[in-house]
C-alpha cells in the first residue's frame, strides 16, 4: 500500500536526510524547503502523509498544519521540533497533528518513527476500506428487487454516489425516494458525514426558511436563541430535501444562490456562512407540470436536475412484490416469521399498491401482528386488499409461477408437488431455480 509524503523543512541538510530516510522504507517523498510551496502543492496533490518542522518562515508548522488540514482533512501530519518546543508540539497534537518528532534524532530512529506513522496509515486505509465495504452491504440490502429497471437504476446511483452532482429523485409516495438518497450518501465519500432530512411539505414558508438556513436570535418572535439550519449542520455530509416541488418561490430563489456558491445567511442576519455539503432532492409530483404553472424555477430545476433517477412504482414491478413480502415478514418477526396463506398470498400478488412499497410493508406489519405467530391469513388483510374488484392482467410466466408457489406451501415434498403440477421432479428444480422459490 502506497502512501505519499509531503516533507517541508528550511533546512537543506535535514530536508535531504529525511527524504533519503523514508524513501528506504518504501514511501513516495516529496521534499519542499518553502511553507508557501508546500500549502501550494498540498492543493495540487493528494499527500497521505506529512512531516512539517516547527520553525519556519513566513508560516510557521502550525499555521501550515491548519492550512493543510483544510484542504486536506484525512492527512497525517507529524511535527519536527526541537528540544525546548515540545508544549507547542503538544498544541500542534490537539489542533490535528498525529505526533511530533522531536531534533536531534539518527537515521535509524527516523526510520523506526516513520514506519510506526506508516503503519497506522495502513491501518486507517484498511479501516476507511472496511466501512466502505459495509456501508455497501448495508445500503445494497435495503433495496430488495430483481427489476431489471430497479437495478440499472441502483448501478445509476452507485456511479453518481462517487461525484458531487445534484441528483433528483422522482416517484410516487412510498417508492423508496430516501432509501435511494440514504444509499447515494451511504455510498460517496460523504458515508462518514451526516445525512440531514428535511420534508418540505411539512413546514410553513418561514418554519421552512429557518430549518434550511438556521436563524439568530431575535429573528422572529420566539427566536428566543441563534439556531443552525439543516445545511450548516450537514456540513461534509448530504443534504437530502424531499417534496421540493413544495417549497415557495421566494424561498427558491434563495436556494438556488446556495446551490449556485453554497453560501448563505440565517434568517436575521447579515454574515454570510459558506459549507460543504452534497444535495439531493426528491418530488412525487410531475415536475414538468410545476415548471409550466410557473410554480417551480426552472433556473432551480436545472440546478438541482444533474442526473434524475425516476423510481417506478410497486404495480409496474410485479415480481418484487413475493420478495418484498418475504422481506418484510422477516424484517417484522425475525425470529418466528409466520407462513403465508395461498389465498392472501394471491391477494397480495394483485393488488395494485396505489401507496407503493410503504403501503405493503405496513400491511405485513399488521398482518404478522395479527397472526400472532400462526400463519398470515387473508382476513388479517385490510378491506380494501380482500374487497378488491378485480385482478390485474398479468403475464403467464407470472401466472405459473404464482401457482407453483401456492402448490409448493401447501405440499410437503417435491415429489408431491411435482405430480400435482403435472411435471418431473427435475423440471421443477429448474422452474423454482427459475423464479427464486
């Protein structure tokens, strides 16, 4: 594992003896007698570690240590200090630094110190490459689907999470628009930063200034303290507004100057705050309809519309409605998770999910509830589920594969279901193989 080193001392003699020193240890050097040099390179480059000397002019190794960490804030910095310098090496160590060096030291001691800061840098790295690869395995388990279009649009998602682009979410109520943000967040850079929600179409026009840009107090009657909005508190995390297309147009065009520079003021005051932070937007609505009522910005959509993810609903993707079933019975009785009856298995299967995937798992919640650990039955199901006129067209792969299911749950061996269905016990091997049962 590779670590560049960014190493800054006045002086030459030292400067060419620690690079010569941890170079034999196996580490890319660059060596930079100037403080304004080395912040100069610290913005070209991406160093993984840093020795800075103390004593340096005009920028002394505290301010570089300060200036460094601003541009990069996962850089180790160690400082190189003399004997009667070791309380300001001590400041340097609460301010960012990993550890100080002190002068004089021999080539071996520098190289022992340099391999101990070396293998920490290993350890961070497989650290930081752990928690990526869980937050992928979380994120990648919240979305249950085998929809060919749910899936190229969770790869969409995956290559945008590595960016800094705006991403608009649009679907239906229910179709899993914070579940796609939280796994863009889960995914970028970011995973490490908060994750800040804020649903406009709950809020007022002045709750909802104030929640994204903070307020001093005084601002507004009960203003009673100076408060921090959303976007300030996401600083280097992300930003997800949902229901956008809600938001007042005066409140737009304030959006839009933070999206433009990522610059604003509370609410009641005059000094202007800049962050860093990712945004995501989601709308259940048409927004092409809202631009052409002049009830959104198009200046502001244009912003906010970097790469659009559209989110099909639950009805389109009929072959996610077993698996989500499953997965929620799992989700709501982790250790006893009750079977399901064919008859609301079907019920289920028909239904058209006018609420989406938030409709179906709150039905499975009551239905686990109500069975109280024996088997879910259609009359644990809501009215509208079992009184459901009609059912919907559906293909005749769907159609065999719905019958194999309810012929597997209500025989106990292969053997039987197989004479039931009419076909080998080989042939249903490779159908089950087929449709996941």
């Amino acid at each position: 594992m590779k670590a560049n080193v960014l190493l800054v001392d006045d002086e030459q003699n030292i400067l060419r003896t620690m690079k010569i020193c941890l170079e034999s240890i196996g580490l890319d050097v660059t060596a930079v007698s100037k403080p304004d040099d080395a912040l100069k390179a610290a913005g070209q480059t991406q160093y993984d570690i840093a020795f800075f000397d103390l004593k340096m002019y005009p920028i002394d190794g505290l301010q570089l240590l300060t200036e460094v960490k601003k541009l990069k804030p996962d850089i180790i910095v160690v400082i190189v200090t003399a004997h009667g310098s070791v309380d300001t090496a001590v400041k340097a160590i609460k301010q960012g630094a990993y550890d100080y060096l002190q002068k004089p030291f021999d080539f071996q001691e520098l190289q022992h110190f340099a391999q101990k800061v070396y293998d920490h840098f290993k350890l961070q790295k497989e650290l930081k490459n752990l928690q990526e690869q869980l937050y992928r395995y979380e994120a990648a388990e919240d979305i249950i689907t085998n929809d060919s279009r749910m899936v190229s649009l969770q790869n969409l998602a995956r290559e945008v999470a590595e960016t800094n682009i705006s991403v608009l979410i649009q679907g239906e109520s229910g179709t899993g628009k914070e579940l796609f943000a939280r796994y863009i967040h889960r995914l970028s850079p970011r995973n490490g930063g908060p994750f800040m929600t804020v649903n406009c179409a709950a809020l007022s026009e002045s709750l909802l200034e104030s929640e994204l840009f903070g307020h001093v107090k005084g601002a507004f009657t009960g203003a009673v303290r100076d408060r921090q909005g959303r976007f300030e508190a996401a600083e280097g995390g992300t930003v997800f507004l949902d229901e956008i297309s809600e938001i007042p147009t005066t409140t737009q065009a304030k959006l839009l100057r933070f999206l433009q520079s990522r610059e604003f003021e509370r609410v009641g005051d005059t000094q202007t705050l800049k962050v860093d932070v990712r945004f995501i937007a989601a709308t259940n609505r048409d927004i092409k309809q809202e631009l052409a009522s002049g009830k959104f910005r198009d200046d502001l959509y244009y912003r906010i519309n970097g790469v659009t993810i559209s989110l099909p609903p639950l009805r389109n993707r009929p072959d996610d409605i077993p698996l989500l079933i499953k997965h929620f019975i799992k989700k709501f009785s982790p250790d006893t998770p009750p079977e399901i009856d064919a008859d609301a298995f079907s019920l289920l299967t028909n239904y058209r999910w006018p609420g989406n995937v938030r409709q179906l798992e709150n039905v499975i919640e009551r239905g686990v509830l109500l069975a109280h650990g024996r088997k879910i039955e259609a009359y644990h199901l809501p009215d509208e589920i079992q009184n459901q006129e009609s059912k919907r067209l559906v293909s005749l792969e769907h159609l065999e594969k719905e019958h194999i299911a309810r012929v597997i749950n209500e025989t106990s061996t292969v053997e039987e279901a197989s004479s039931i269905l009419g076909i080998d016990p080989a042939t249903l091997w490779r159908k089950r193989k087929k449709y996941g049962l």
